[in-house]
C-alpha cells in the first residue's frame, strides 16, 4: 500500500493504482526515449505529483514536449475557448494546444510526432460520450502511429464505473468532437478500453498501442469507491458528484436554459429568467426518475447564458448513483423544460464545438429523433425513441467485449 497523500486526512488509503503510478514504479522503461506527453491538470500520481514532473523526479528522460486538449492543459478556459501553443510556464517545456480557433486544431498533423518514437497519454475521463478528451485521445493516437510513433496509453477509471450502458448510439450523419464515435452516451469503458476499441475498427489493434491497465479497479467500483481525491479534469467538472449528472445534464447545453456554467455547481443547476422553481421541480419530481431529486432554487450565472441575471430552477440532486440514469432524466428534463418554458424555450442557435450548420441538441442526442419528437410534440414518437436504446445498449455491449481490460 502506497503512503497516504501528504496533507489528506490519516484515514485516507488508497484503493487503486493507475498506469501512470504503474509507469512511475518502473520509469526505467523510458530510458533514451524520445517521448511527448498528452495529459491534463488531473493527470497526477497517486502523491498528487503532475504527470510530467513526477517522471523527471523519478529519473525518467525529460519529455520533448507536451500537448494540452481542450480546457488547456492546466485546464484554465472555459469551454469552446481556444488554447495558445506555448511554452509551459512551469517547466519552459514547448506545450501545444489540441484545441484552437478552428476544427483543424483538433487533430494533430502526423509531422508533429516526427522526432518522436513515443507518446504517452494520460487523460482522466468522465465516462461520457459527450465529453472530448476521448475524441483527443484517439485522434492524437492515429497521428502518432501514422508518423511511426509507439502510444501508451496510461490508463484511469471510468468514474461512472464500467458497468451500466445507457443510451442510443450516435447514429452516422451525426459526427462531431463531442460525438467523435459511435458509442451510447454512458458506455461504461475507461479511456484504455476506448482507445484500443476505436484503433482497432475496421481491423486489428495497431502493434504499436500499450494499455497500462489500473490496478485494484474492478467495473462496479465509480469514484466514490477509488480511495483518493478527485482532480478537476476540467473547469467544469468541479466534483466526482459533477460526473454522475453531466450525461444528461450536458444536453442542456442544447438550449438556452443556463446549465449552471458560470456558478460553482455546474450542471448540478440548471433554470433561466422566466422560470419558476417551485413548478419545474413539481414537474420533475412527479416523474420520480430513479435516484434522483430536484430542489427548487434562484442563481445568478457570473458568465455565459443569463450572466448576472437572477435564474429560477432547480439544483439536480443524486440521491442513489446505482440506481440514477442521468441521461434518461437528461431527456425528461429537457422534455419538461420545453413544455413548461412554451415560446420562451428556445434551442441553442450559436455554433457549438465548431458546427453551425447541424443543431447542438442533434449533436448531443446523436442524431435528429428526439428534437423532431419534441418540436412535433409527438411524446410517443418521443417514447419510441427512448425504447430504442435498449437494442443499442445491448448490441455495444457485446460489441466491446474484445477490448475489456477488466472482467465483466
């Protein structure tokens, strides 16, 4: 057993031990590579040492370089806000940004892997279909195997367990970064397990691509069970509490209803001026979605959608994580937003990750079912919808089977 983090609680015993605590014990391995870095602000050890400064303490070779995704790589923008390529200021180390002012920052062009023979990469996932890192992780692999590279892939928990399945696939048509591939919304696989399903379509995993697998990890344990902090990933994924809402709390993003950005509890809130707290609560909790409550309340968001204005809504509470579904409850939300909001609500207009010709909703759901149903005010159109998942629950679910690094 490792030392408990210096700082935390005595009682603090650490459960599990990720690839990259794994590399750490053995950094010997990195001995005359010439290796770059992908990771994040909550790419650290299990002491809480960054990622890049835990291996050069360690006496691995210094990276070339480091590569940041979208937030930045101390995760200080706000989302869809450009990074800048330059030097960290930590280390002087050159840090290139994976997300710019245009689509063709998202992907790195295989010449920039060039002078390397490896790239590591370390990013804390959220379990989401929604969420881009996944998108970075695979995009940057593909470039560094084109240009000869070796990938490892340093492997995290899924916080949301590895589990349950929950959703309808994003349906072809529908590609985006924050629907980079054909997975349900909650699809229960860590990164590692991501990486080598989305690397291998179309044929067999590349010889060059490692998983260093956690260990002490098992799929029914979520971040509650890890035995360790919880590190922002991003600005707003504040709390491991943020993960089990953001599935269905990242469709709200769809509409301009503020979904709590630009508050300390994003996603758990959720409201605009013109609503009333007490009736949008009574309307969801009538519904009494599993593991769930709704608390009527007043925000006023400091930036982004309805800043400096006085919201009414509702803080989302997660009374049961076993038992909640946050993206079934996503849809019931914003089915009961659109209903009580009447010609108030309206859908996101603005480009959203780069896309202004498609809308944000159909880019989130995965295709364009469950806005028409609502636009036509069609609830079993709707509800036809939401019976669908299950055969697309079932068919991932035997579809990534070959690729689980920890048993079912």
């Amino acid at each position: 057993m490792r030392e408990a983090i210096t700082g935390v609680d005595s009682g603090f015993q650490e459960m599990i031990q990720t690839g990259l605590d794994r590399l750490l014990d053995d950094p010997g391995v990195l001995a005359g590579r010439r290796y770059a870095i992908l990771a994040h602000g909550a790419s650290v050890s299990a002491s809480l040492g960054p990622i890049h400064l835990e291996l050069t303490r360690r006496g691995a070779e210094t990276p070339r370089f480091l590569l940041g995704p979208e937030h930045g790589y101390y995760g200080v923008e706000q989302d869809m806000v450009a990074s800048v390529t330059e030097p960290d200021p930590w280390t002087g180390l050159p840090l290139l940004s994976l997300y710019g002012d245009s689509p063709e920052t998202l992907r790195p062009d295989p010449t920039v892997f060039e002078p390397l023979d490896l790239l590591l990469v370390d990013l804390q996932d959220i379990g989401s279909r929604y969420y881009t890192y996944a998108a970075t992780a695979v995009w940057s692999a593909e470039a560094a195997l084109a240009a000869g590279c070796e990938v490892w892939v340093l492997d995290r928990p899924n916080p949301l367990g590895g589990v349950t399945i929950e959703g309808n696939r994003r349906r072809p048509g529908y590609e985006s970064f924050i629907g980079a591939f054909e997975l349900p919304v909650r699809h229960g696989l860590t990164l590692g397990e991501l990486a080598l399903l989305e690397l291998s379509r179309g044929g067999e995993t590349p010889a060059g691509v490692q998983v260093w697998a956690v260990e002490g990890w098992s799929r029914e344990m979520t971040w509650r069970d890890w035995g360790r902090p919880w590190v922002a990933p991003s600005p707003n994924i504040p709390t491991g509490s943020t993960t089990e809402i953001f599935p269905g709390g990242g469709l709200i993003e769809a509409t301009e209803v503020s979904e709590g950005r630009g508050t300390t509890r994003p996603f758990e809130l959720l409201g605009a001026p013109y609503l009333a707290p007490v009736s949008l609560s009574d309307r969801l909790n009538a519904l009494e979605m599993p593991g769930c409550r709704f608390l009527p309340t007043y925000f006023k968001p400091q930036f982004q959608k309805h800043a400096g204005e006085i919201c009414g809504g509702v803080q989302w509470v997660v009374t049961d994580p076993e038992r909640h579904r946050p993206y079934r409850t996503g849809v019931e939300i914003v089915r009961q937003l659109r209903e009580l909001g009447g010609d108030d609500f309206s859908w996101r207009e603005a480009p959203y990750e780069f896309e202004s010709e498609r809308p944000a909703i159909d880019l989130l759901s995965g295709d364009d079912r469950l806005r028409q149903a609502l636009e036509n005010s069609g609830d079993q159109e709707c509800d036809e919808w939401l019976a669908s998942w299950q055969a697309d629950e079932r068919s991932f679910r035997e579809e990534r089977k070959p690729f689980l690094l920890y048993p079912e």
